[in-house]
C-alpha cells in the first residue's frame, strides 16, 4: 500500500467555524475521523500527519490518498463525490460512527497486522483526538500561533515507525514528545495549570465490576453518590469496598456528598437534613474511612445557607451545581469563594459538567475550556459520567495525560481546593436566587400529595422535636446518656417516608411518632412531679426555648380552675363534657401544673364579646372584620387606627387570566386569573370570654359562567391574651387540576395595604428576601412596615407566589393533592416570626399527673435571653475522662434574625465549663460565665454546637 496523504474532511471552512452543535451520531463519527486519521499504520506508510480539508470543496482525488468522511460531512460533499473518489484510486472510508465500526473498515482497506497492540494503538488515536481539541483551543483563545507541525510530524511519524518495528521504547519516547509538542502549543496562549475532573455518579445499582475498575486504575477519580446508594453498592458487590479504601487512602478517589438521601431540601426541616448529612459522613466514614470533605449532589439542594452548615461538619469545599432541574445562580467558575449568608466562605465549583458519553457535548470542550481559560483563576473542566462509558473520549483525554498533561492533569476535588494555587473569586448569593423544582417535577411524575406529603413531614419532624427534648431534659435531670440512635432512626423513618413513597401513599407516621412522643413527656413529667401524689392534675411542658402563652384544651374537668398563675383566663367549651379552654403561662423550656378540679368560679361574659353576629372577632389588641360577601377576612385592624394589616380569601387559581362578564355595555372589562370566593352563611361559635371563633361557608365559583369549583368552611379565631389570629379551612368538592401547579391550583389568598412594606420569609429557620413570583417558605412570610408587623405562619404549607407588590398566594392544593384540611396563624406586631411560627406549630405537651411538683406550680429547665435563638438539639452525654465519669451536655443554637448576638445560657444546674465547637467536637472558643449564665457569642445565622461539663 503506497500512501502520500491522509485527508479528513470537516463540514465547516475552517478551524474557526468547526461545528460544536452536532446531534450525537454526527459528532461521533467527526471526532472518530480525526482520531482514526492518526493510526500508526497511516501514519508510517504516509510519513506525514493528516491534514484537514473543507468538505463542500474537496481537493481532487487520485491513487496515494485516503479521505475519512464522517456522516457529518457527508451532506456538504458534492454529489457522486465519493464514487468519483474510489474510481479515481483513492480509499475513501465514510460514514461510519463507532470507533470499531472506523477501525474495521480501515483494517479491510489497508490490511493492518493483527499483532499490534490495541492499547498502544489507542494512544495514536487519542494523539489525534488532542490535536484536534489544541487545534480548537488555540482559535477559542483568539491565539494566533499554532502547534508546531513539524516537530509534531516528526515524532508521530518516528513513532509509528517505531511501533511497527516493535520497538516499544522508541515509541514511548516519540509518543511522549508528541504529546509535548501539543503541551507546548496550549502553553503559549495558557501556560499556567488546568484540571481535568472526571465524576463518576453512582446509584444503588451501579455494578461492581465497572466501579472496581475506575478505582484501581492510576488516574484520579471523584465519586458521586450518597451513603444509602453506597450501602447498596456495597452490599450487592462486597468487593468494591476494598478498591474503594484504598484508592481513597492513596489519594486516587475523593468521595463527594455525605448525605444519607437526597432529600428535596431546603424544603424540609433543617433538623431532618443536619441528622440526614450526620448519618451520612457517618456512614462513608464506616465503609471508606474517611468522611467525604466536597459537598455535592444529583438532585436541586442548593441554598445560600450551605457554607455555614458544610464548613461546620468540616467540609471544604463544594459544588454549586445542579445536575437536575430548579434555578439557581449559573455563574461559571472552575473554583471560587462562595460566601454564605452568615458571611461563612467555602471553596466551591460552579462549572457545569460535561456529559463524558455524549458526544455532542464533548464538541464543545474547546469552547467550554477556553470559557475557562478566560474567566477562571484555575481553569479546569469537568465530566459527569456513570460507571459504565460507552464512548472513548474520558479514555482518550487519560491516556494523553499519562503522556503530557496537554489539556490538563486529571485531579480529584479535593485535590483542587486543597492544593491549587489559586483560590478564585468572591462570589455571594441572595436566598431568592434559588428556587426548587419540586413543585414540578411532582406534578409531572404524578406524585400522591406533593404538598401534603411535605407538610406532614413538617408536623412530624416538629413532634420529633418535642418527643426528643423530652427525653434529653429527662436524661439532663438524671445526669444519664440518650442514644443519639434514637433520633438517627426516626429522622431517616421520616425521610424514608418521603422518598421511597413518591408514587403512592406516603407513610403516615403519626400514630406510631405520637407514641413516641407521648411516653417521652410521660417520663418527663413522672420525673418532675415524683411520687408525692396529691390532687390530680396535668403537667403542660413546654419545649421551645422561650416563654410562651398558651391556649390548652382540657377535658374530664368538673371545675375550672383558679384563675391564678400561670392560669390567665379560662373557658368552657362544653360544660356538660367538662371540655374547657385555659389560657396558660408556660416558662422557657420548663412546665406549669394545672389541678383537674380547681373549684375556681366561672368566668363571667364579657361586656363586649369576642364574636358577634355582624362577623366582627376583637381581642384586647386588635379586631378582625370577615367580609359578607366572601366569608374571608376583610381586614385586621388595631383597636384606635384605620389602618388594615391584612385581607384573606380562598381561590382558585387558572392556568391563565379570562376576561369575565360586564354587567353594563359602558363597564370596563376585568381580567383576572382567579376564581371567586363567595359565602353562603356565618355563624358564632363561641364569643368569649377567651376565645371567639366564627364559621362560614360558601363555594368557590368560577365568575364566566357560576359553576362550583370547590366548597368552603372556614373558621376564624381569636384569644384574649394572644396577639394571634387563627384559620382553618375546610375544601370539598374541588374541581381537579391539571397542568403546571404553580398556574392551576387553590390557593389561599393575602394582602396587605403598604406595597412599600419589606416581605422575608424563612429559608432553614433564617429570615430570607425573595425575588420573582415564585418562592418556599418552611416557617412564615412576614410583611413589616416602620408601624406593622404581620407574620402568616402556613403550618408546613411551603409553596407561595407573589401576584403583586402587596399579595402573596399560598397553595393548598394542586394535581393529585388529597388533602381538605389547613391550618393559617397570623401573628400580628411580633418582633420574631421564628419564635411566633414555632409557638403555633408546636402544641404543648399535656400529661395527666398524680398531683403537683414539689418545686411549685411553673418552672424551667433551661432559658435563653434571645428569642432571635432557637436550640436544635440536647443531646446529654457520659464521657470517661482520665478514667473517670464525666457528663456533659450539648445544645444545637442557631440564631434566625441574621444578628449578631451575645446571649446568656442559663440551664437548671451551672456547669463547670463550657466551650462552642464544630460537629467534630474540634475545640473552638472556651466560654465565660455571667454569673449562673453561660456567655455565647453568636454570628448572624450561626449554626453552634455548645458543649457544658458539669460536675
């Protein structure tokens, strides 16, 4: 065979304009062609390297000549050209795709020995396969030099010789001078490092073998997956386990992610997602040895409060990347500084991988590289790939770099963040910039009570916390351990029950939680109470960290009972079932005893009652006014002022906005995209003298042409005593939704009079803004102006779109949302929505007791003098210590309001020391004391584990 010239022919004029948008087929075969051009057996037998042509004006075929004609070229050659070719005596291989498919008709035009080696031939191909990327680089760049081709020529040929020869030194040495020639032509328009990342996403059935052999190869790798996905990798393939150790002890692997779940946070409660990522390093640090130290996931979980949590469980660093649906902020940065909102700053990559088995996305390397090389302070690309690649460019990047590292040296995350020179830019994101797709993504898999399913993980995780205060404070008291077990199981039964029953009930957790709960304040109040006896009453614990007034529902009463502390007001609810209401004072963190038969005097009417039949309810604070028409309120309204702080209906949203009927020729067209809320009847149910409470019902009409879309009930409340505004609705017989649930669904509606007022919401218990319509908020919105504060607490209904400068819409319900049953508190003028949103979700423990405390009839166990502090955790520990017992309790703050603070601890007992540390217990700041307080300083949003030794 006599060859003078090997042609490929590309499907664009120049280098320039080389296409990087190509279906995946086309981009196959035009990236194969230019490796298979590089075969050593061309190579040899042509003495030259291959030369690219334009293919709409191919140069003249004749004998000596070899063309590759990719199917992407194929369309811009002209007609007849490539039987012209052939007759003309020139090998003409065209349109073929897979590498293999390339390799065999070459073998069948030019007869190439069998005793060649495939792996030595592989590194020709990917010669080619970096020539052609340099090549494109290097115009990306705007560079106007380019490889030296002769040096190139020389060492690919001397190679090829050399291989043919079987001379495998010779071709080693020629091959690595190749790849140095290259290397020096990136380095003049780069000549500083760049990374190659290769990650590998794992799931539960990722098969062992594939992995096994990514791990024991020499060229680094970073491992995407979470701990349950990596239980069942290692459980269906024992053997990886091993592989896994070491590569990740030598350096070769670094774990990425640590969490137990993906979860869909930051829509679940900040407790479940802490003891879901605990248990997860737990776990990675059981199975690889080491807790992983990048952040990153599949699934949307980015939120601006990630840096303060992951640098306090000793990550550093993490990927600000979503490799699913939802919005987030897409600057891309190979590594730069990402600054939480506490101010916390973390290592983070932003660069959106490239798929490694597409081969239209490997089209764009150059250009995606180049962006790098542009914008980066360390340029770098990265891969997402699974275990099992069916295409060979990853293989063609690795072995060019075992060579030169040309386009890059291939290192694992850790290995970026830890070891580069450079540590990148500053770059801080507001909380309204990120925005969950779960919404979506439910309604498009047909999820079974999307909504309801996450409001009931709310309740439940918010009756875990009781339950598990009740038994840390039990323990506290008795200078015994818990088993931190317990809460790991219940948190994982919760998330369990989120994420394994997407397409069909969820499991309900109540009753079996309730138990728990319940024999936890059981041994609570036994304790606190003891064996005195007396006369029986009931113990009310309370499990916030702040002093709360409380509305309780007692039943089996013969009396009420005294009107004296912590007892402020008292009503029968139904006197011949001895059902009444007390109005209680409960300390922080602490209790108050109230006697079943009190043989206190009934309280006398109110002179104005609480509720009247005009559907006015008034407190002492305030009065709320329920429209007539719609049966929702028509304002809230401080006694003495005009002014309204808040509206209330019920809708139902369309997919879009209809123009309804005019009554008269001469009136205006309105066009709205809701429904309307219409009331058919009202009653009182109870007008004081603590609480009045007013039903009305009616439908939900659509106004073109009067039909139903849902039925009503609704029930407003108000105390005596608390600042407070209740609502339960009631939604029957609704008309079902399809579509996007953000455009079509029931939603309770809200609004305001001052547009100018400032709206936060909660994001992870923070106080957080928002932008665009769309937001979630786990606690609250609330809407303050310099004179008004309103906090409306949704009770775990978490999804809400601003329809204005002064409205905000709360969904009910959506596609296959069964749920008829809601819940609304307005906290009216509290400075801390946190604390009002946690004081309405969480209901008092009430346990019947024998008789009263020793200790009186309130008391507390552990109080914080900042209601802008929330504590987490208790968690009592029995260390030994220079072989003696030591105890120890740990608290879990966190402060909401984004202030910096200095509060006071003050526990039922002083400790002897006290100190704030990371999850790792790593020793950070040594406390002082203020007397029997202990003194933590606090940064706005910290996250702080306090650690108290007692005697």
């Amino acid at each position: 065979m006599a060859l003078h010239d090997i042609v490929i022919l590309v499907p664009c004029h120049s280098l320039e304009d080389f296409p990087s948008e190509l279906a995946d087929g086309p981009a196959e075969s035009l990236l194969n062609s230019f490796c298979v051009a590089w075969h050593p057996v061309l190579l040899a037998t042509a003495g030259t390297m291959p030369r690219w042509h334009r293919a709409d004006e191919p140069p003249a075929p004749g004998p000596g000549q070899i063309f590759l004609v990719s199917s992407a070229v194929f369309d811009w050659l002209p007609h007849g050209w490539v039987d012209s070719a052939r007759e003309a005596g020139a090998i003409v291989l065209a349109e073929h795709v897979g590498r293999e498919d390339w390799l065999t008709a070459l073998n069948s035009a030019v007869s190439i020995a069998p005793d060649l080696s495939p792996e030595r031939v592989a590194d020709f191909l990917a010669l080619g396969l970096t020539w052609l990327l340099v090549e494109l680089t290097t115009r990306h760049m705007r560079s106007f030099d380019s490889v030296d081709e002769i040096r190139l020529q020389n060492r690919a040929v001397g190679a090829a010789r050399a291989f043919l020869e079987h001379d495998a030194e010779t071709t080693h040495l020629h091959l690595a001078g190749a790849f140095e020639v290259l290397q020096e032509g990136r380095e003049r328009f780069y000549p500083a490092e760049c990374y190659l990342l290769d990650l590998c996403l794992l799931h539960g059935e990722s098969a062992g073998e594939p992995l096994s052999a990514l791990l024991n190869r020499s060229t680094p790798i970073n491992v995407l997956c979470t701990a349950g996905d990596l239980n069942r990798i290692l459980t269906t393939a024992p053997e990886v386990r091993e592989s896994l150790r070491a590569a990740v002890d030598s350096g070769r692997a670094a774990c990425v992610g640590g969490e137990r779940s993906e979860l869909p946070s930051p829509l679940v409660p900040l407790v479940l997602w802490l003891a879901d990522l605990e248990a997860g390093r737990a776990t990675f640090l059981e199975q690889t040895g080491r807790a992983p130290k990048i952040w990153g996931r599949r699934a949307f979980g980015l939120t601006n409060a990630l840096p303060q949590f992951l640098r306090h469980f000793g990550y550093i660093g993490a990927l600000h990347v979503v490799l699913d649906d939802g919005l987030y902020p897409d600057f891309e940065y190979t590594r730069f500084r990402w600054q939480g909102r506490d101010g916390t700053v973390l290592d983070a990559g932003s660069r959106i991988p490239l798929a490694a088995d597409s081969s239209s996305g490997f089209l764009r390397f150059p250009a995606r590289l180049a962006e790098s090389m542009d914008h980066d302070q360390v340029a770098g690309i990265c891969f997402a790939r699974w275990p099992e690649l069916t295409k060979p460019w990853i293989d063609d990047l690795i072995r060019a770099a075992s060579y030169a590292p040309v386009l890059g040296q291939w290192a694992t995350f850790d290995h970026l963040f830890q070891r580069s020179a450079s540590t990148g830019r500053l770059a801080s994101y507001k909380a309204g910039e990120y925005i969950s797709p779960y919404l979506f993504q439910s309604a498009a898999r047909r999820f079974v009570d999307p909504i309801d399913r996450l409001t009931k993980l709310h309740r439940n995780s918010r009756r875990l916390q009781d339950g598990l205060w009740c038994r840390g404070l039990r323990a506290w008291l008795l200078s015994q351990a818990v088993d931190p077990a317990v809460e790991a199981n219940w948190s994982a039964k919760l998330a369990e029950g989120l994420t394994t029953a997407e397409l069909g009930d969820s499991a309900d957790l109540s009753e079996e939680l309730d138990r728990f709960v319940n024999d936890s304040a059981r041994g609570l109040a036994d304790l606190i109470v003891g064996s005195k006896g007396g006369q029986p009453g009931r113990l009310i614990l309370n499990p916030l960290p702040h002093p709360r007034r409380v509305a309780v529902r007692l039943d089996r009463l013969t009396s009420l009972p005294k009107p004296e502390s912590p007892i402020l007001g008292r009503q029968w609810i139904n006197r011949n079932e001895g059902s009444a209401l007390c109005l209680v004072d409960l300390p922080a963190f602490g209790f108050a005893y109230l006697p079943d038969d009190g043989q206190g005097p009934a309280p006398a009417a109110p002179k104005t009652p609480l509720a009247d039949d005009n559907g006015v309810l008034r407190n002492e604070k305030f009065e709320v006014s329920l429209s007539s028409a719609t049966g929702g309120i028509a304002q809230i309204r401080p006694h003495n002022r005009r002014a309204n702080y808040l509206s209330q209906q019920i809708s139902y949203r369309f997919p879009r906005e209809r123009v309804l009927p005019i009554a008269h020729e001469d009136d205006i067209p309105t066009r709205t995209a809701y429904a309307e809320m219409k009331a058919v009847g009202r009653k009182v149910l109870s007008a004081g003298p603590l609480m009045g409470e007013i039903e009305t019902w009616g439908q939900v009409i659509d106004q073109t042409n009067g039909a139903a879309l849902a039925e009503f009930r609704q029930i407003t409340r108000v105390y005596l005593g608390k600042p407070i505004v209740e609502i339960d609705l009631e939604l029957t017989e609704r008309k079902a939704t399809d579509g996007d649930p953000w455009n079509n669904c029931f939603v309770a509606r809200f609004a305001w009079n001052d547009s100018g007022a400032a709206v936060t919401r909660s994001v992870w218990h923070g106080a957080q803004g928002f932008a665009g319509e769309r937001f979630d908020s786990i606690d609250y919105i609330e809407v303050a102006s310099e004179s008004e504060r309103v906090t409306i607490i949704p009770h775990g209904l978490m999804f809400h779109r601003s329809s204005g400068p002064r409205m905000v819409d709360t969904i009910l319900a959506t596609t296959h949302d069964r749920q008829t049953r809601f819940r609304f508190t307005i906290a009216i003028d509290e400075s801390y929505p946190l604390a009002a949103a946690w004081d309405a979700m969480s209901e008092p423990l009430i346990v019947p007791v024998s008789g009263p405390p020793s200790s009186g009839a309130a008391g507390w166990l552990l109080a914080i003098d900042a209601r802008n502090v929330q504590v987490l955790r208790v968690l009592p520990e029995v260390r030994v210590v220079d072989g003696k017992p030591s105890f120890r309790v740990t608290l879990r703050l966190l402060e909401t309001e984004g202030m910096t603070r200095t509060i006071h601890v003050t526990p039922f007992r002083q400790p002897r020391a006290g100190r704030k540390v990371n999850a790792a217990g790593e020793n950070m700041i040594e406390l002082t004391f203020d007397a029997d307080a202990v003194v933590v300083s606090l940064s706005p949003f910290e996250l702080a584990d306090i650690e108290l030794d007692f005697d």
